[in-house]
C-alpha cells in the first residue's frame, strides 16, 4: 500500500483552499470561472504548481477563448502573493509553498480527441453504408 505522501495532502489543502479563495475572494472580471484541477508541491513544499480550467465566457472563437485564458492566468500570477498570505493564515507550516498558476489542457485535449473519434467513427459508417448500396 502506498503511503499518502505529505506533498499530496499539502496539494489536496492548497487545491481546497484555494478553489475557495479564488471564487470568493478574487473579484476581477477577466477570470471568468476557473477551476482548480490539480495542485502539484515541491518535496521541500518551496513551490506549488497550480492546474487551472478556465470557462471564458462569452467567448465564441477559438482566438477568443485563448487570449480569455491568458488574461485569467496572468489575474492568477499577479494575485499569487495575496492567494499566499491568505492561504499562510490557514496553513500550520513554517513555510507556505510559493504559488504558480498554469492552464490544464487535460479536458479540452480529452474533449478534442474524443470529438475526432466520433468523426472518423461517422465517416466510416457512411462509407460502409456507401459501400453497400453498391
């Protein structure tokens, strides 16, 4: 059995709290909502590197949704500092990780690929119904 390391229960706290303080405490409008998916530490808990999704809304292009996740993360970057010390007023450590906000393409990579296997799925379906008419 593996044992659950200090880093992961430090990332399962950070990812809580942070979720929390994100929604509550950040009011800028460029995040639009963002979910924290995953929080990665450092073994000597130096650094926390945070996973986000950003859902920008009313962004219709894919131009649009890109540069929205740009904005959310550099809003995210810049209010590392304050997510620190209100996350340092929570945490029973001598040191609270340093934070790093990146995008998490996971999901919309997931979606993509599944979205091209429907494609090839229908596309080969339509040529074997082309192949029997014949």
């Amino acid at each position: 059995m593996k044992e659950y390391a200090r880093t992961d229960r430090v990332g399962d706290f950070l990812q809580k709290e942070l979720a929390q303080l994100i929604q509550f405490e950040l009011k800028d409008p460029r995040l639009g909502m963002v979910t924290v998916q995953e929080v990665r530490v450092s073994r000597d808990l130096g650094y926390a590197d945070v996973f986000v999704t950003v859902l920008a809304f009313g962004a219709q292009t894919d131009e649009a949704k890109s540069e929205a996740k740009k904005d959310a993360l550099k809003v995210l970057n810049s209010a590392a500092g304050f997510l620190r010390t209100k996350i340092g007023q929570s945490f029973r450590a001598r040191i609270t990780p340093e934070l790093r906000f990146f995008i998490d393409e996971t999901l919309e990579n997931g979606m993509k690929v599944s979205s091209l296997i429907e494609q090839a799925v229908r596309e080969d379906d339509a040529r074997r119904a082309d192949q029997d008419d014949e």
